[in-house]
C-alpha cells in the first residue's frame, strides 16, 4: 500500500467508522479511542473497580486480531523483542496516565477536534510538543536497544488473548466486570465493533499509520532549522 495514500485512506475510514460506532451505541464524545477502551477491558477484568468504565471493548480485540490475520496472509508476521523491557513498560504506563488525564488516545485527540472540541486543540499543542522534545532526546543518542528475533510463539500470546476476551464478552461470565452506567454501559452491538476492529487493524498494518510518527519527521525538521 502506497504509504502516504495509504495513511490518507486509512484515517478517512477510521473517522468514518468512528461516527458510525456512535450512532450504532459508542459512547458519543468517544467513538474509537484505544486508551479508553484498555482501560475499559482492564476495568471489566477487575485490574480497576471504577464502576462506570467497564466493559471488554471487542474494538481491540478487532485491532489485534485484524493485525495479527492480515501479517500472517502478507508473510510480514515477525516476532522481536528483547531490548529494555523494564524501561518499555515504565513509558508505556506514562503514555497511558497521560492518555486518561487528558480523556483520550492520539486517535481520540483528532475525533473530538473534528467535533469541535476545542481543548482538544490545545492538547495537539501539547502532543506536538512532547514529540517534539522526544525527538531531541532521540538527536542526543537515546535508544532502547536493538530488537532480537524470538520464537514465534510469543507472537501469538496477544491474539490468543485477544480471542479469550472475545469469548468472556460474549459468554459474560460472573466473575467480569460490566457497567449498569456510564460511557461503560455504552457500546454497539458486538459484532459491529469487533468488525470495525477488524478493518482499522488490517488497514493499520497495511498503512503503518501512527499518529505520534506523523509528527515525528516535521518535528526533526524544526530541530534541524534551530540548529
């Protein structure tokens, strides 16, 4: 897929599919956001007990799986890892406090500007300018070390997961959680969201569209202009 078209392609489908997951029962200040969906499916899981943001988002489960299918059929599917674990998780858990304080993913940052929220403006500020000091450390020689080939089988660890999340939603078991209230209790039919997942995640693959890295090249340039 042509990169740039590709991207282009990509993002007006996403924004397609995320008002048509409000109309079908998203919460509507939401449609797509991955943060907000982990922290659902973490919720629904028992890892927190806030009771009006709990459900196992079949969105994600879709992402993954969609992903996972699609490098499969292209013989992309690789499995690395390796390099500064301890450190990974430990900015992983940064980016998703500061996902959740400001009410949403990159994804979810462009969604609420295109309804006209105009904090959300503010915090593509704010985005912008974390990528942009994130690229002077990269100029400085940070690095997480190189990634190593594992064995495959760690590959399918996450889809597996996936799956087994897909059927606790649908069987809906005692001991998940689910909210009575709130944007939890919030959803469209299953199949549709597991569907859209589906989609987003090939085409995500496909397209390598990443939001943080669709401002990483314009902030080296505005790095390079200062020096």
């Amino acid at each position: 897929m042509n990169n740039k078209k590709g991207m282009i392609v990509t993002g007006m489908i996403v924004g397609i599919l995320s008002v048509l997951l409000v109309i079908m029962g998203n919460p509507t200040n939401m449609g797509i956001c991955v943060a907000c969906f982990i922290r659902d499916i973490a919720g629904s899981l028992g890892f927190h007990r806030a009771s009006i943001v709990q459900y196992i988002r079949p969105e994600i489960i879709g992402f993954i799986l969609g992903a996972f299918i699609i490098s499969k059929l292209s013989g992309e599917f690789k499995t690395t890892g390796g390099s500064s674990p301890l450190l990974r998780f430990v900015i992983s858990c940064f980016v998703m406090i500061g996902a959740l304080v400001f009410l949403g993913c990159p994804l979810r940052l462009v969604l609420r500007i295109a309804g006209g929220d105009l904090n959300a403006i503010v915090g593509l500020f704010g985005f912008a300018a974390g990528i942009f000091y994130g690229t002077k450390f990269l100029e400085k020689g940070f690095t997480l070390g190189r990634s190593y080939k594992q064995k495959k089988v760690g590959g399918y660890i996450l889809p597996l997961i996936s799956v087994s999340l897909l059927a606790l939603i649908i069987v809906k078991p005692s001991f998940i959680f689910l909210s009575d209230k709130g944007p939890g209790s919030m959803f469209a039919p299953i199949m549709i969201s597991l569907g859209a997942g589906l989609i987003v995640g090939v085409l995500s693959q496909k397209s390598r569209l990443c939001m943080v890295g669709g401002f990483i090249f314009p902030c080296i340039n505005i790095c390079d202009s200062f020096n």
